[in-house]
C-alpha cells in the first residue's frame, strides 16, 4: 500500500496530459475548419470546395464590318462625230495685162477630224469587306493578316477554276501571288485566300487584286484597296460578281 499514492499520481498526470493533447488537436481541428471556410467564402471557386457556383456565360462580341464600296472605273462618254467640212480658198482676183500669161490657182481644202472614243464596262465586279480573321481561323488570332472571298457567276453560283492575281507592295515587300477559285473550301465552293503577314499592318492604296476567267481574260480592273493594323480588320474579303 506504500506505492500505491505515487502510481495514482502517474496515472493522473498521464491522463491530464493525454487530455492536453486532445485539447491542442482539437484547437488545431476547428482552426484548420475556420480557415477552410473563410478560404472558400471569400474565393468560392476555390480547388476544394465540393460545391463551386456556376462558370459565369461567355460574352461574345460580333464586329460590325466595314464595308468599303469599290467606285468603278467612269464610262467614257463618246463624243459626236462631226463630218469633215471641205474649206475653199479662193485666190484674189486680178486682171492680167495683155503681155502676161493667165494664171489659174487651185483652192486649198482644209479638213478637220474629231475621233470618237468609246470604253465598255469590265464583266465583273468586286465587293470587300474588312473582318476579323477569327472568323475564319480562330487558332491564327491576330498573328495572321490576309485576303479571302469567291467568284459567283450572273445568278450567284459558284464560278471555280478562275483566276485571281494579287500584286503591290506592302511595307516594302513586293507583292505577287496567283490563285485559283476553288483552292480555299473555307471561303466557299469557289474560295481562294491569300496570305499577306503574320500580323496585321497598315497600306493604303498599295495593293491591288484582279480577276481573269480560265481562258487568261481579265474581267475586272485591277482594284485597289487598304489594309489596316487592327486585328479586328485583319481580313480583307473579296467577293467577284460577274456582271454580264
């Protein structure tokens, strides 16, 4: 019986202290459950929350097209054809002397020529329209600048197999490239792209692009248009219309 006070003793420690340490686990419990919670309160998209809210929608925005009408080349006028007038000089008149020989002068014609000039209008003709690349090719962004479009014939059908010649300078790069209508599906049955730079950048009135048909015939002027450095303008598409 001597021992047995120290022994309780012992126990009671070792209680109290396994108590201790109950106590300091559970402190850190419900301290590591109060960060948790604040944590996702304050950032509810938070890795370890079991019950996200929902992604917010995506915002699409559409750009309006700058449409850029093309002026077609001014029909000459022809001018009225005016006959030739026949001028005749006479000579002055004088009495001969009777030692003199008579003299006969031939009269002088003058006449004057107008030419007529007249011009026929080219068979097709070309629409542009200034868009965003992304239209086409979502992956290039704005690391890309080019042309794009189609050839329909009198009805709006598809016209394949023509030709299309891109030339000009852009910067101080020298531009000349040949396309067939048809090679770019992206663009329509009648599709065909070109591809400028791999970003976009400003040109006025440098560059120009013509249709020819299968057979080497130019249908339209060479035209003229701008390029801008806008990602959202960095596609330049161009329709060909024929119009006889």
């Amino acid at each position: 019986m001597a021992y047995s006070k120290p022994a309780a003793r012992r126990n009671k420690k070792k209680t109290a202290l396994l108590w201790n340490i109950l106590t300091i686990l559970v402190l850190l419990a419900t301290g590591c459950v109060l960060l948790y919670f604040v944590t996702i309160f304050r950032n509810p998209r938070f890795a370890l929350n079991p019950f996200p809210p929902p992604p917010s929608p995506t915002v699409f925005y559409t750009e309006t097209p700058t449409i850029t009408p093309i002026q077609q080349p001014p029909t000459w006028t022809p001018s009225p054809t005016i006959k030739p007038t026949a001028t005749r000089t006479r000579a002055p008149s004088w009495t001969p002397r009777p030692d003199q020989i008579t003299a006969t002068r031939t009269p002088t014609i003058t006449e004057t020529f107008t030419p007529t000039i007249t011009s026929t209008p080219m068979p097709a003709m070309a629409e542009i329209v200034y868009e965003a690349s992304t239209v086409v090719h979502p992956e290039k962004g704005c690391d890309w600048l080019g042309i794009g479009g189609s050839v329909l014939g009198l009805d709006g059908e598809p016209l394949k197999f023509q030709t299309i010649q891109l030339g000009g300078m852009l910067g101080e790069v020298t531009v000349n490239q040949l396309k067939l209508s048809g090679s770019a599906p992206a663009f329509g049955e009648s599709g065909f792209e070109f591809v400028l730079a791999d970003r976009p950048i400003a040109s006025t009135q440098t560059l120009w692009i013509q249709l020819f048909d299968n057979a080497g015939q130019a249908l339209t002027d060479k035209v003229y248009f701008d390029t801008f450095e806008d990602c959202n303008q960095n596609l330049i598409r161009i329709t060909f219309r024929r119009t006889r």
